[in-house]
C-alpha cells in the first residue's frame, strides 16, 4: 500500500492509500479474497516512490521558485497567524485525513482501506504523492495565489515603466518644448520684423518717390506758368502798341511808321505783330499730370493682394446668371460651377441676356464702387477666361463684339492649354507663368481703377491693369473644357 493524491472534481485534491498497479488486485478481487498483495516487507514507506510509478512518470517541469521567494521580490509582506489558532482546513475530506486519527503515516482499518479504493471514480486523476510537495493539500488556492502575484509582478512592472516615463520621459519633453516654443517665437519675430523692416523701407522708397513726383509737377506747372505769364506780358504790349497806332497816328504816318518799323532792328523799335504770332498756344502735356505710376510696387502690391484675399475672399456673393448661360454650358443647382458640353443644348430658352454662340456667363450682380475678391477654382479646365465685363456686352452672334476679350467691354484673364494672357480690346498681353494655377483670385478695385488676377497658393501676382471703367462691371466666365466653379 502506497499514499496517493487523487482528484475529485467537486472536493479537490484528496490523499488516499491504494495498492500498486503492478501487484493486479482490483476492488472486485480484494472483495473476493482473490490477488497478490505485496508482502509488508516490499511495501514502501510513505516517503519512498515505488519502483513501478518512478519508471512511469513523465519528466516534470522545472518548479517555479517558491511563493515566499516571488511574495518578497514584489515586496510583499505576509504574516504568518497565531499558532494557538488553527487555519481553516481547504475542505472537510482533507481535514479528516488530515486529523491525529488519520495521518498518511499511520495504519489504517482494512474497511477504510477498502471503502477509500472502492469510492475512487474511474475519472479520477491519481497522482503519487512525491510529485507534488508534501504541503500541497489545495491547488487551486495555490493556483489563484500564483495568479494574484503574476497580476501584482504586471502592476508593479507597469507601476515601474510609468514611474520610469514620468521621471525620465516628461521632463525633457517639457524642455524641448520650452526650448521649440521660445525657437518658434523667436522666429516669428525674426520673421516678421523683417517684413515690417522691409515693409517700412518700402513705404519709405515710395513715399519719397511720391515726394518728388509732386515736387516735379508742381516745378513743370510753376514754368509753365512764368512762361505764360511772360507771354501774356508781350501780348499785351504788342496789343497796346497796335491800339495806340490806331487811336494817335492818321493814315500817313500810319504808312511811315510800319516801313520804319521793317527797317529798323527788332531791339530799337516797338514790338512787332510777328512777336505774337510766335507765341504759342498752350497745349496738354503729361510733364504738367502727376505720374501714378511711381507708387506702383511689385511687395506692395502682392502684400496688398494677399492681405485682400485673406479677408474678402468668400464675402461676395458671386452667383451665375442662369439666363445668361450659353447652351454649350451647363449651370449647376447653387449656381456656381460651369460645366462645358460639346453639344449644344436645346432645353434651354432663348431670350435677350443669353449669349447663343460663345460659352460665355455674366455673374448675377455688378459692382459700382469699392473693392471686391472673389475666388474661382480652374483646376479641371485647359481652357476658361475669367474676368469682367460692361452690362452692355453684346450677347448674340459669333463675332467679335461677343466674344471675351475682343472688345472694348471686356477685360479676361485666359488659359488655352499652357498658354496664358490677358485681353482687353483685341490686345493679348501674353503672361509667363511657370506652372499652371488651381485656383484664381480676381480683386477689383473701383477707386484705384485697377483690376488684379492672383494665384493664392503661391502668392503671385499674375497681371495687373489699370484702366477707367466707363460703368459698373460684371464677373464674366468662359469655359471650353471640363468645369470651373466659384469657390465661396
């Protein structure tokens, strides 16, 4: 007879004493008298392992270190109980065998004996007792033990790794971020004093440039008047010679006095008629006009267009006309996008605004006065002309009165695959542009009288032009390939 451990699934793990599988005896034989038990002298003790069982057993694993060793490396502190009061038992079967009356050691009753082999189920796992340690009386204490220091090595690990984070990691990202934000300021001052430096010697530049335009205007009209006013002196004392001639003089000395005039020099004798009709008329002169064009600035002027556009653009309203729409033109529901169709389209209804041959819009409302931005998206076409356009444009017809850029009440900025220009009266001003643009900003200024086309994802200046619009002005679309679209 041998101790064993055995499993009972609803009470655990249980010592039991049985007979070795090798001596043949079952529950039925011993019941019957019938088997081979061991003599007592080849029976092992309670600490030895059976010769049959040692060659049987699988390799076990290499045992974890103790409880005790893994409780002190999380530095947990465990306190044994008071000796006079006993732990509570894992179950009552164990706190039976484990009684003074029936220890492992001991002799047991052969009914015992019996009724312990003749309860074993047939799923019952035996286990000899020296692969397990001696205390192990519960492993599933043990087993939810090991799980709650595994939890606690986890925690105390990622206690450590946020520790380690918040000591080491924190710290210099607070620095860097100290340090780049003081760079990042620094720049940003840098960078725009330089502007502001730039910008105030420019200002400088053009105010002395206005300075002297107006000091050599006024110096042309202060010539111009001494030269009059001289002019006018002789004039007039040519005119009071003649007068006094006709008033004192009679006819005969009349005669004398104009062939003494001939021949005497012209010093020595009264003015002469032909000293008045040297004398001029006056006539227009731009030296007498002040020339705008000295505070026109290439930085002043793209500043001015950006500044503009960042404020104004998307605060007008710009719609597409529907009845102006040409038929080879499809106008989208919000008005915005113009779509080109090769085929002209015969749903549309012909009236006095519409144009009938190009594919040309004009734009809802005009403007009179002020500044005015407007953004127009032209990625997807390869030809399209963007500009304004007088109220009276004529709309029908396929010549040049209708057609964007070759008359007098058209000013278009227009593409025609990777040529660029600008169209004013049938004169094309042909435009380098080193990429061609997504989008175009269009700034109109009625009180300075200039029109400007602007790229904004560069921040270019495309063209510029200066004119005296006779009345208010529309926004005008062409488009001859895929779509372009008012950009809100």
């Amino acid at each position: 007879v041998w101790p064993k451990l055995i499993f009972d699934g609803g009470r655990g793990w249980e010592w039991v004493e049985g007979y070795l599988p090798k001596t043949g005896c079952n529950a039925t034989q011993r019941k019957a008298g019938q088997g081979n038990p061991l003599p007592s002298s080849a029976r092992p003790t309670e600490d030895a392992e059976p010769e049959g069982i040692r060659g049987l057993q699988a390799p076990q694993p290499p045992a974890p270190p103790p409880l005790a060793t893994r409780r002190a490396s999380l530095g947990l502190e465990f306190r044994r109980k008071p000796s006079g009061r006993p732990r509570r038992p894992p179950n009552r079967r164990s706190a039976r065998l484990k009684s003074p009356g029936f220890e492992p050691s001991a002799p047991r009753p052969a009914f015992l004996l019996q009724q312990c082999v003749d309860e074993v189920p047939e799923n019952r796992i035996d286990v000899p007792k020296t692969a397990l340690p001696e205390n192990l009386y519960n492993p599933r204490k043990e087993g939810i033990t090991n799980k709650i220091v595994d939890q606690c090595e986890r925690l105390q690990l990622q206690s450590a790794t946020i520790t380690k984070y918040v000591a080491d990691v924190l710290p210099g990202k607070n620095q860097r971020a100290v340090s780049t934000a003081s760079a990042a300021r620094e720049l940003v001052i840098q960078r725009l004093g330089l502007v502001r430096s730039l910008c105030e010697s420019e200002e400088q530049r053009l105010l002395e440039q206005v300075h002297g335009e107006e000091e050599r205007a006024h110096q042309s009209i202060l010539t111009q008047r001494v030269h009059w006013a001289e002019a006018l002196q002789k004039l007039d004392t040519i005119r009071t010679s003649l007068v006094d001639m006709l008033t004192h003089l009679d006819d005969l000395q009349l005669i004398v006095s104009q062939a003494r005039v001939k021949t005497q020099p012209v010093g020595q004798t009264p003015p002469r008629t032909e000293e008045a009709e040297g004398i001029l008329d006056p006539k227009e002169s731009e030296k007498l006009n002040f020339n705008e064009k000295c505070t026109r600035s290439p930085l002043l002027t793209q500043l001015w267009a950006t500044a503009v556009l960042g404020s104004l653009s998307g605060t007008e309203d710009v719609r597409i006309n529907e009845r102006t729409v040409s038929p080879f033109l499809q106008l989208s529901d919000d008005q915005r996008t113009l779509t080109f169709n090769a085929k002209k389209s015969k749903t549309c209804a012909d009236g006095p605004e519409r144009f009938d041959h190009w594919p040309n819009a004009l734009a809802t409302t005009s403007f009179q006065a002020g500044l005015h931005a407007w953004m127009v998206n032209v990625e997807n076409s390869c030809a399209y002309k963007v500009g304004v356009a007088l109220g009276q444009l004529p709309r029908k017809g396929s010549g040049s009165d209708s057609r964007l850029g070759y008359n007098a009440f058209s000013w278009v900025f227009s593409r025609y695959d990777r040529e660029f220009r600008f169209s004013h009266d049938g004169q094309h001003e042909p435009l380098a542009l080193l990429c061609c643009p997504a989008q175009l900003g269009v700034l109109l200024d009625l009180q300075a009288q200039e029109l400007l086309f602007y790229e904004p994802a560069s921040g270019t200046v495309l063209h510029t032009h200066h004119a005296s619009f006779p009345g208010p002005l529309f926004p005008v679309f062409a488009v001859a390939d895929q779509t372009i679209s008012i950009i809100r």
